[in-house]
C-alpha cells in the first residue's frame, strides 16, 4: 500500500504544503525560506528515508515562530495520515547518535498518544550565518523544541529527545533531527511477521 500523502495548511500567518513519501529515498524538494531549517529537513529526510516537498512562507517579519511551528503540525498530519490506521508497522523506534562532540538519543512510539519530552541543552543563543542577499541571517535556536512539539502532537506521537552531551548548537540540533529521523523511519517500518495485525492490544491506535 502506498503510503504518501500531501497537506496544505494555509492561515493569516502561514502557507505550507508538505508531500511526503514514507517509503522513499531520501530524497528531499525545499522551497523553505529559514535556511537552517531548511538543511534540517533534507537532513532529516536524508536519515529517514523519506521523500519530502515543503513550499512555504510565513510572517518572517514578526520572527520564524509561526513558520516553524506550523511546518511541524503540517509534517505531523502527513505521517499521521500516511500511517492510516498503523496495521503492520513496528510502532517504536530508537537512535543513539553520535555528531562530533555530541551523543543524542531519540525514542519514539507511534501510540496515538501525543507526548513530547525535549532536553536539548540548548543555548538559546541565535545561529547566524552568511545570506548572499542581506549579508548575515540568524536562526532562532529556541523554535526548535516549538517545532518537535507540533510535530508529535500532529502525528500522535510519544517522542523523547535527550542531548546526553555536546557543545555546539548547531550539532545538538543537526544530531536530534537525524536521531529523531532514524527511530521514526523503524517505528514507521512494517514489521513482515505481523503485516496484517495493529501493534496494540487495543485492536487500534487512535
């Protein structure tokens, strides 16, 4: 069963529309003005396996807020519908990932039960990097637990994300997105012995 899917979301202060391919390659398609989120994405693609559009736009002028977080609700509806009702898959997944200097643990159950817990450790510090057209751009570090968080509760996720240890911002983010990539793309994958069955004793995970 093709498991693909595409979501619009649209209010006042954003427009985005993500098309999302579980079963992929990793290929990813971005049309995401927040360049650093933007590299996360692909990465995040990249690590899990998934093909992944995103055409967005936001009120960058009030700050990246809104975008961010709503990038996540809409990314969290895609997997959620493209799951269905969750028959065959393994429904949890974990990842130890290494970046350097920083360790990172992801773990998640795809239980219909949203739930985010979110130590990154993270400065709250601004990254800024180079833009060709305006000279300097920053990324607000603190959008980050904002976007983990819409995203498991658009999915019905419960997702656990711990920086054991590091020291630059950048990797802690980079490593989290890849770890956090690698446990769903198990807990999405089915599992050949119970292709038919729902992994609940419930009979359903809602």
């Amino acid at each position: 069963m093709e498991r693909s899917v595409e979501i619009t979301r649209s209010t006042k202060e954003t427009d985005i529309t993500v098309k999302l391919n579980l079963d992929g390659r990793g290929d990813a398609k971005l049309d995401y003005p927040v360049g650093f989120m933007a590299h996360m994405f692909n990465t995040f693609a990249r690590h899990g396996l998934f093909d992944l559009e995103i055409r967005a736009s936001g009120d960058l002028e009030v700050d990246q807020h809104h975008l961010v977080e709503d990038t996540g609700i809409v990314l969290g509806q895609g997997f959620a519908k493209a799951l269905g009702d969750k028959r065959g898959i393994r429904r949890t997944g974990s990842c130890l990932y290494p970046m350097d200097e920083t360790l990172v643990r992801a773990a998640v159950d795809i239980s219909g039960r949203a739930f985010l817990v979110f130590d990154g450790g993270l400065s709250g510090i601004p990254l800024v990097s180079a833009d060709r057209k305006s000279g300097s751009s920053s990324f607000q570090v603190d959008t980050v637990e904002d976007f983990w968080q819409s995203f498991a509760s658009a999915a019905g996720m419960a997702l656990h994300l711990d920086v054991l240890r590091g020291r630059s911002d950048h990797h802690k983010i980079e490593a989290l997105f890849k770890a956090a990539a690698r446990a769903i793309r198990e807990a999405c994958e089915t599992d050949p012995r119970s292709a038919d069955l729902i992994p609940s004793t419930k009979g359903m995970l809602a």
